[in-house]
C-alpha cells in the first residue's frame, strides 16, 4: 500500500478531529470497529456537533 501526500494529510485531518471527538477521553483503537462502535462513534460526533452550533449561535 502507497500512501500519497494528500492520503496522509487526510489522515492527519482525520486524527485531529478523532482527538476533538475524544476531548482528553483515552480512545481503544482496533482494525475493525463493529457496526455497533461505528454507530457509537457517528452519535457522539453529533452530538459534538450540536454542541459547537448551539455556542456558535
């Protein structure tokens, strides 16, 4: 596998947000994530989400 500039960049994207989701909550990382931890993981970027408008507005 060749991982590009722009892959690892993506990467690093993706990371750094992973780290904002987590806000100093220490993270379990595995190769596979169920379909139960992906659905885990999508609610609690929401609600992150959510969080960031409502103090925007």
């Amino acid at each position: 596998m060749v991982l590009t500039p722009q892959g690892a960049q993506r990467i690093a994207v993706w990371l750094n947000q992973l780290a904002a989701v987590a806000n100093g909550v220490p993270l379990e990382w595995s190769g596979s994530w169920s379909e139960e931890d992906m659905a885990d993981a999508r609610a609690a970027a929401m609600r992150q989400l959510e969080e960031r408008e409502k103090q925007g507005d």
